[in-house]
C-alpha cells in the first residue's frame, strides 16, 4: 500500500554559470519525491526543471504545491505493486502537470523494482546498453573558456560531444562563437548547437546554413515549439540533423512531428514526456518513423539521471547518444554513491530499483542552508 508522499526542493549551486537563451542558471533546484510503502520499500523519483517558470510552465513549488494537494491523496491507500493501476488514476484524473507525473511514475517503479529485486531497465522492457555515450554542454558565455572547458573533458575522457547553447545573441555572434569551437576541436569531438526556440525561421535559415558548412552535427530547436511547419522546413532544406526537444511534450507531440516529418533526432525526456512509460511511447514513434533518439535531460541530479539513464538503457538504436550529465553540473551530489561516468560514457547502474541511493543526511543538509 502507498503509505506516505514526501516532495523535498533542494537548492544546489552550480559548478559555474550555464547560460541558455532563456536563463543564467547559477543554482539547479531539485525537486524530489520519496513514496514510501507499506511493505517498508521506499522509491525516490525527481521532478527537477530549468530556471524557474523560464523553461517549463511548471516551477518547482507548482510541482511540490500540486503533488501534496492534489495527487499524493489520490494515491494513499492505493496498492503499491499495481504501479499501472496507481498511475492510470493520476493521469484520469489531473490534468498537465508532466514533470510531477514523471517523478511520481519513477518512484513507484523504482518501489516496484526494489520489490521484484530487479534493476528499473528490466521492468521497463530490458536493458539491451550498459553504458551510455554522454554528451557535455559548454555554456559558460566566454568562448575561450568554453575551448579549454572541452579540452579538459577529452582530455579526462569523460566527454567528446560538446553542445552549445546559443540564442542569445545575434546570429552572426553566435555563428563566430560555435565555429571558433569546432575549428579548436575539429574532429575530436562532435559539436552540436541547442538554441532554445530563439530563433525565427529567417534567423534559422541564416544560422543552420553556416552552422552545417561549418561542420555542426545536430541543431536542437531552433525555432519555437508551437512552429511544426517552419520546424519541417529546415528538415527537408538542411542535410544537417534537426532535433525537437521544446515541441515534444509526450507521445501526442511525437506523433504530430513524425506525421509532418519535422525532425530528424528526438530528445526523449522523461519529465517532459509525462514519465518514463509515455518516454518509452515518445521512443516507439520514433523508431517507428526512422527518428533517430537522444536521451535528454531537464539538468536533473542523480535520480532523474538515473531514470532516464534506465529508459535509454532499453532503446537498441540511441544513435545521438545522451546528454545525462546534469549531476556534474552541480556543486553537491545528492546521491551516497555518486554517478559513474568513464570512456565517455554514463555507466548505467546496475542495483534494484534505480540503483542508486539517496544520501538522506546530505538532503537535511542542503535542505538547512
Ligand atoms: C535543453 O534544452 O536541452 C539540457 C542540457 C543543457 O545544458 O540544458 C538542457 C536543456
Ligand atoms: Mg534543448
């Protein structure tokens, strides 16, 4: 039985601050959720977004505010195990709230899989990848800081696909700023822009051309969401891979894209998908429509990292690999056993449940700061 639903935010600082068109975060606020259950097992889950309301039109206290008033007393009382059941009732019965969903799924899977003794990948179909390719973002504002920030992770093999997030400046700006890199790497590493929905489509059109001569990989978003159409037209103009992650809100937006043939690659976000079952669902279009598949991150700690790491563990193509390394933007892990990342990759953990645990006295701590 659910007996108890505790959401805890965290305010953790950042390594350094990491600059996107429509935020400078210098702090990342976790925002996690513990169920516990009758039968003495606790599942954690995480519902951590970007900048406040910048990013998504849900904050961290909307999250905490929502799931203790709304959705915790859904769920108490009900059978822990029947996490199908349980989830089934939340998503009848309230409405949006994507990121809270997600967190409140992740725990009760990762209940469900302490209980059964397996590790989440296995319940969520069957881990085919024990380690995940993980891409770094250099975002630091300053293009030589961001040079040696990328010679430092090839030379720790610890990254060598370096996104940059552009946007805030003019076109032209951004364009000098993403070529000086990649020229400073050539082909080390593959360079690969996220300009946050700032751009028009004059501005995209500008942009990509140069950004694809210049040897760019990928192009995440660079017009808003709600634009399926232009999003389709620099697919068919560019050889150079679009990705979609702002339009994606979850399987009906995975069906809306692939129908209009708007995107190469998909960011597969857990919290954005509404949890890591219509995750799985926002894959499935993908691979059925020769969508490539990228494991994306709302710059999550350790449990979100770990959810996600479990849900791309299960997908046999991730041919743009992931961007799981939102613990290693942070100042303080909030895990006992933090993250292993290693040869460029995120080793995906191989314990019950998430495998991973919380370091509970870490939490009170930050919590009283
Ligand atoms: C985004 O839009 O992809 C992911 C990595 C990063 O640096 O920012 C996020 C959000
Ligand atoms: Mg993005």
């Amino acid at each position: 039985m659910i007996q108890e639903i505790h959401v805890t935010l965290v305010k953790v600082p950042t390594i350094r601050p990491h600059k996107l068109s429509v935020a400078t975060m210098n702090t990342q606020t976790l925002v996690l959720v513990q169920v516990r259950c009758a039968d003495g097992i606790t599942g954690w889950g995480e519902a951590t977004t970007i900048g406040g309301l910048n990013y998504g039109e849900e904050s961290p206290e909307s999250i905490k505010t929502n799931i203790d008033t709304y959705i915790a007393p859904l769920l108490i009382g009900m059978e822990a195990s029947a996490v199908a059941v349980a989830m089934a009732r939340v998503r009848k019965v309230i409405q949006g709230n994507r990121f809270a969903k997600c967190a409140i799924e992740t725990a009760l899977l990762d209940a469900q899989a302490r209980r059964l003794n397996i590790p989440l990948s296995e319940l969520l179909g069957g881990r085919v990848r024990d380690a995940l390719p993980v891409a770094w973002t250099l975002a630091s504002g300053d293009t030589a800081k961001d040079i040696a920030e990328a010679e430092t992770m090839l030379e720790l093999r610890r990254h060598r696909i370096f996104k940059l997030k552009i946007g805030l400046r003019d076109v032209l700006a951004d364009v000098a700023h993403v070529l000086e890199i990649k020229r400073a790497l050539g082909d080390r590493a593959s360079v690969r822009v996220d300009v946050n929905q700032a751009w028009s489509e004059m501005d995209a059109l500008r942009g990509i051309a140069m950004l694809e001569a210049g040897g760019v990989d990928l192009i995440e978003q660079p017009v808003s969401a709600s634009n399926t159409a232009a999003l389709a037209r620099l697919k068919q103009r560019f050889d150079v891979a679009i990705m979609a992650d702002e339009a994606l809100h979850g399987p009906d937006d995975a069906m809306t894209l692939a129908r209009a043939d708007a995107a190469d690659v998909y960011a597969v976000k857990i919290t954005q998908s509404g949890g890591l079952l219509p995750a799985l669902e926002v894959a499935t279009v993908a691979r059925l429509n020769g969508i490539g598949l990228y494991g994306g991150t709302m710059l999550e700690g350790g449990i979100g990292t770990a959810a996600t790491a479990h849900v791309c563990a299960t997908f046999k193509e991730l041919a743009w690999g992931t961007e799981l390394f939102g613990p290693l933007l942070l100042t303080q892990e909030v895990l006992r056993e933090p993250l292993v990342y290693r040869d460029f990759m995120l080793q995906v953990p191989t314990g019950p449940g998430l495998g991973v645990e919380i370091d509970t006295d870490k939490l009170r701590f930050l919590q009283n700061q």
